[in-house]
C-alpha cells in the first residue's frame, strides 16, 4: 500500500536528524464521475482536475506527510473497485455508504458532500411522475437507465418494484439511449447530470424531473489493507477541513 521515504532535516539547533515518515496512497481518477474529475485543457496540455483531485491536494496540505499518487491517470470504476478490493489500489473518494461496498471498502465516516439524484427523461415525452409508485405502475415502460457499477443502482434496488438498466458505461451513453427509447428515464446526480446533458447538446431534447429527487452522502474509503493508523491520518485532515469550512468551499466550486 505505501512508499515509505524517509526525509532527513537537519535541525540548525541541535545539529541533529529527523526522520520523517512520508505515506504514500495510490488513487485513479475515475471514468465518468465529473466533478469528481475532470478534463481540463491550458496550452493544449490535458490535465486531471475535479473535486477529489482538489480534497488530494488539500489533504496533503494539512498533513504533508500523507501523499496521493495516481490522480492523473483514468480507470473505470469497476476496474477501480477490483483494484481496491485486491489492494492495487488504496483510497476512492465519492461513494456511496451501501452495503455492498461495506465489502470492499473501509469508510472514513467524514462526509466529503451531499449529491442530489435527479431523473431525466425525453424532452418529448409527456411522462408525469411524482412518486416511485408511479414509476412501478410503468412496468417495463418505465425503465430506468443508470452507471453500470455505481451505488445508484443499489439505492434504486432497494426502494423495490422498479425496473433498471445498469448497462451504461458513460452518461453520453446512456443519454443517446433514452432519446432512442431504450429507456423511459435516466438517473444520474447532481452536479454532474445537468452539465452532462448540456456537453452532449441535448438541452432541448432532455429534460429533468424535479418533483422526485433524493439526496445522498458521498465519503472517501480505503481498501481493507490501509492499516487504520494511516486511514485515521486521512481522517483527521478531513475533520480539519471541515471545520474550517475548506470541504463547503471547495464543493460550491462544482455545483450547477
């Protein structure tokens, strides 16, 4: 799980050396999850931006002892959830407390940010819904699209009696499916949908359901091998930046 590098300073005062403990944690920026991580371009160079590469940085801000590693290079998310659960990988940041990541990951039980659900559906279509009940009643003509592997899907299992297609690997992919009928409604968070549907042109042909909507915490967890000392360390910087006010300021930069 980490690199240890040893740093030695000398001390002007008392002619000694210090060894200090560098911790380094391997991370992904994950496939598809804007804000999370972003794309951004300056000078026709492609960097990696987004929420969770800023909450990186801030955290080896307030402990420069802890380092993440592997934010500038992308994998999907189920690719990253195996790599956690063999212990490739050692921290994911923005998910969901279900159980069945309970599996895989250990969570730092520190709120990054709240998430609000939101269901889209065809600008053309008159569907009006204001409950799940209304959804069930569909049937098979209420299907719901959603991230093949995120939490979502569980959420949307759990509330019971709905019909879900998981399939989708990329909002775009699922957006093209909605307006080609493959599906009734397509369900995503926000921030993230709503930029979604304007990056693919489809303002005019998709539009949001605001009268059923949910919200959800997302946290930062670790893989099962992170020795808890070093996801106490993560901890506490996330405390720290909570309290500060730092975690609100840097999501507010995201919201849509």
């Amino acid at each position: 799980m980490k690199l240890w590098i040893f740093l030695l300073l000398a001390t002007l005062s008392s002619g000694k050396s210090h060894a200090i403990e560098m911790t380094l944690f391997r991370v992904a920026a994950q496939e598809s999850s804007e804000p999370k991580f972003i794309v951004s371009t300056h000078n026709g160079k492609s960097t990696i931006t987004g929420f969770c590469v800023d909450i990186f940085r801030a955290i080896e801000k307030i402990d420069p002892t802890i380092q993440f590693s592997g934010d500038q290079a992308w994998q999907p998310r189920a690719r990253i959830d195996n790599n956690l659960k063999s212990g490739a990988l050692d921290v994911i940041c923005g998910v969901q407390h279900i159980e069945r990541f309970e599996t895989i990951y250990e969570f730092i039980d520190t709120p990054l940010f709240t998430v609000n659900y939101l269901l889209a559906a065809r600008t053309d279509d008159s569907v009006e819904v204001n409950s799940w009940d209304d959804i069930r009643k569909l049937g098979k003509d209420g299907i719901i699209l959603t991230m093949h592997g995120f939490g979502i899907v569980d959420i949307l299992e759990d509330i019971g009696g709905l019909t879900i297609d998981s399939g989708g690997t990329t909002p775009l992919s699922n957006l093209k499916k909605l307006l080609a009928g493959r599906g009734r409604f397509y369900c995503h968070r926000s921030p993230g949908i709503k930029t979604d549907i304007l990056k693919a042109g489809m303002g005019n042909k998709v539009r949001l359901i605001d009268k059923l909507q949910f919200s959800e915490k997302l946290y930062m967890a670790t893989s099962k091998y992170v020795p808890n000392r070093d996801r106490l360390r993560i901890r506490t910087a996330l405390n720290v930046l909570q309290a500060n006010g730092e975690l609100k300021r840097l999501m507010d930069k995201y919201q849509e």
